[in-house]
C-alpha cells in the first residue's frame, strides 16, 4: 500500500465522517419546522413568536415546493377539494 493509498482512504473517512455528520445534525431542521408549525397554527398573532414563526413556515413551504413540486401541488388540490 502506497502513500497515495492511505491519502485517498483517509479522505474518503474523513467525506463519510462529515456526511454522517451533516446527517445527523439535520433533525434540528425538523425540530424548528414543528415549532414554528405549532406556533403559527396555535400562538396568537400578536405575540413575537407568531412573527419569528411565519418565514420559517414560509421557507419550509418553498423549499418543499422546489423539492417536490407535483406532490406539493396534489396535495394542495386534495386539501382545497375537502373544503
């Protein structure tokens, strides 16, 4: 096994150490989503965490719609149907 061999798995250690990593701190994206979800549905809209909660909320439904847009848009449908 040459140098460049342990070079090339070292860093190939080092990208799955940073991607499980990077994983793993995601849940705190979930955690906000549902705050800010609880807040906006629930929460008064003159208090301050009404108004910090919104572009979260906001956000969270752009970046949904860019990911999955004809799921998205099924599911706005569905919801409009049951009114």
């Amino acid at each position: 096994m040459s140098g460049h061999d342990r070079l090339l798995i070292y860093f190939a250690l080092a990208c799955m150490w940073i991607g499980g990593y990077a994983t793993g701190r995601g849940r705190w994206v979930h955690a906000l989503v549902n705050w800010a979800d609880w807040q906006v549905v629930y929460a008064h809209r003159r208090t301050l965490c009404f108004w910090i909660a919104v572009p979260i909320v906001l956000a969270a439904a752009a970046g949904l719609w860019l990911r999955r847009p004809r799921r998205t848009l099924a599911n706005y449908r569905a919801w409009r149907a049951r009114r």
